[in-house]
C-alpha cells in the first residue's frame, strides 16, 4: 500500500484591523515596510554594481589579449587554411591544444524599410512573399460585446485587484 503524504501548510498570523484608525496605520505600516524593502534592494543594488564594476575592470585586459590572440590565430589559419581543411575536404582542423572549425552560419534575410519592399513586392507580382495573417481583433470585441456575446469560444471576463497604496511624497530635486 502506497505510503499516505500529509501537506502541511504553516499557519499565517494575520491582523485584521478592527477600525477605521488601525486600519490606518495598518496602511501607514505597509508603507514603512515598502520603504524598508526599497532601501535594502537599492543597498543591495548600490554593492552588485560595485562588485560588477571591479570584475569588469579586472577582465577588460584579459579580454583584449583574448582577442588579440584569436585574431593572430584567424590570420594564422587563413593564411594555411588550404592544409588544414585538407583542401577544403574538412571543416575542422585538430591542433594539439584544440581545434580550428570553418562553419558557415544559416541564411537570414535583413529587411530595412518594410513598406517600399512590401510595395515592390506588390508592384512585382511576387505576392508570395507577402505574409497575411487572420487573427481575432480583442479590441474590437471590446468595443462591440453584444455581437459576439452568442458565438462560441468567445468569452468577456474582468477582474478586480486590491491595492493599498499608502501616501508618499518624493524628495524635490535641488539646483546646484
């Protein structure tokens, strides 16, 4: 017989206020803890970017003489490409340390001004070209809910969210 699992959900302790003025400063208290919260992000903030700023440092010369050395190896291969691709038999050439690989990347097309192309297509006949695409238009359903309020698959839902937005005032920026 299979063993039985209990789930154990720990019990939440919540206040609930029990007037007008504890609910108040329930609100006024969210506000603190939110304030407190946002100290401690931007404290921890404040140290990551430190902490990035002196390993980006310590690697930025690390990184040029990896590219200094890639690009003498590159010049290297190319100038022996011939014999080490077994004259353009292979793609891929065994050092003793590592391996040379010529791949070619996949096509990719690069489109710049969209609608003069989409237009010279048109002009040209090559309407094969052209993607069309049907797609429901939820903002005019939203306008318009008694047309389709009989068709099926079509369904209207709203929500409402709680929020406790407690006062807040920004610090004024000084001129200097």
């Amino acid at each position: 017989m299979a063993k039985k699992t209990r789930l154990k959900t720990p019990a939440v302790a919540v206040n609930v206020p029990q007037s007008r003025e504890s609910a108040a400063e329930a609100i006024a208290q969210i506000g603190r803890i939110n304030r407190d919260l946002a100290r401690l992000e931007a404290d921890m903030n404040d140290e990551l970017a430190a902490v990035k700023e002196r390993h980006e440092t310590a690697a930025d010369p690390l990184r040029l003489q990896l590219q200094a050395l890639t690009t003498g190896v590159h010049t290297w291969a190319e100038a022996n490409r011939e014999s080490l691709t077994q004259g353009g038999k292979v793609k891929t050439a065994q050092l003793t340390t590592g391996e040379l690989v010529w791949r070619l990347r996949p096509r990719s097309v690069r489109i710049t001004g969209s609608d003069a192309v989409l237009d010279a297509l048109r002009r040209l006949g090559l309407k094969r070209f052209i993607r069309t695409k049907d797609e429901v238009n939820k903002e005019a359903i939203l306008n318009e809910p008694e047309a389709v309020a009989t068709v099926p698959g079509i369904s209207i839902s709203q929500g409402e969210d709680f929020v406790v937005q407690p006062f807040e005032a920004e610090l004024a920026e000084v001129a200097k």
